[in-house]
C-alpha cells in the first residue's frame, strides 16, 4: 500500500515533544550521502539502523512500504506569541500586504524572505495568493512566476510530471497563513 499522506506539525522547540514520546529519526538518502531526514519522525516500528540511530530505510521507499513519516518542525515565528488569546487576535488581524513592497519588512518575514524580486511582481494579496506564490517559488512552479493570478490558479496545484519539488495545496496554504501571522508580528512590533 503506498501512502499518499504529507503531515507537518510545526513547534517554537520540536526537541520538546521528541523528549515525550518514542520515535525512530526518518533516514534521507541521496546520490551523495545518507542522513537523518531534517525534520521526519516514525512512531511506528520501522526498522531501525543501530549504528546511525535512524530508520534502517529512506523516507521514500518507508512510505511505498506503509509506514508513516510525520515531521516535526521547528518554527521560530512562534516564539513570539504570548498566548493563545494573542494568536487568535494575531491571525484575525489583516496583514499588511502593501508592506511587501518593503524591501527591509520583507527581509524579516519567514519563507519569503529571500524572494522579494519576485513578491514585488507578483503583489500576492491574500492568504490563497500568498499561498500561490510560496508554490511559485519551489522548483516545479517557478515557470509561472510572471503569469496572471487566474492563469496561474489553473496550473499551480496540479502535480508536476517529472520529480521536480512542489508544494501541495494543504501546505501553501499553512505555510500562507504562518506568513501572514509573521507579517503581523513584525508590523506591530514597529516603533
């Protein structure tokens, strides 16, 4: 049975929940070398390779064989939430979306970044752009960057043919809503 499932579980300190349950490290191999997947976990009995500490298997071929690979990550943003009250107030907030036009705002904000060429040609201006463009920017998609929002919102969720790396609806939209929070944490944080 292969096993079509993606889950990632974002933490301010992942290393908190590792300490409470028992997992085995998900292995990562590439045409270089074999590591420790950067952020999957197994809790599952997955066959374990003793002498790395790490699922004996890459996270591919664990996945065509029915075992499940959840990452835990490690996201920063969420260090400066106080509580819950001020994450709701955070997320209700509307981000300031013009503000993407700053270079030295956009330099602050988590997954985007880097991409400010990009963000000043594209302008997303909601959440479901914003996740459009997190999906533009991964190697799959890059080839829309430039098209009409509409041209675009008929290609961007559609798997590419070959194993280029894209980026499924369900997390551009997760990943969309973590950088509108962050938008509106550095904003009020301005003096």
């Amino acid at each position: 049975m292969i096993m079509d499932a993606d889950v990632d579980i974002d933490f301010a300190d992942r290393s908190k929940i590792l300490e409470l349950i028992k997992y085995v490290p998900a292995r990562q191999e590439s045409n270089i070398e074999s590591k420790h997947h950067n952020s999957g976990v197994y809790v599952s009995d997955v066959p374990l390779d003793p002498q790395h500490g790490c699922a004996s298997i890459d996270y591919k071929e664990a996945e065509n064989r029915g075992y499940f690979k959840i990452d835990f990550l490690n996201v920063s943003v969420y260090r400066h939430i106080n509580d819950a009250k001020h994450y709701d107030m955070l997320l209700k907030q509307d981000p300031p979306w013009d503000m993407l036009l700053n270079k030295s705002f956009t330099s602050q904000i988590v997954h985007i970044s880097n991409h400010y060429g990009s963000l000043i040609q594209m302008k997303p201006d909601s959440i479901p752009r914003m996740a459009m463009f997190l999906a533009m920017i991964r190697p799959g998609k890059k080839h829309l960057i430039g098209k009409s929002w509409k041209e675009i919102s008929e290609e961007i969720w559609v798997k590419p043919d070959g194993d280029e790396y894209y980026f499924k609806q369900s997390h551009s939209l997760s990943y969309a809503l973590l950088v509108a929070l962050h938008m509106n944490i550095v904003f009020n944080q301005r003096p």
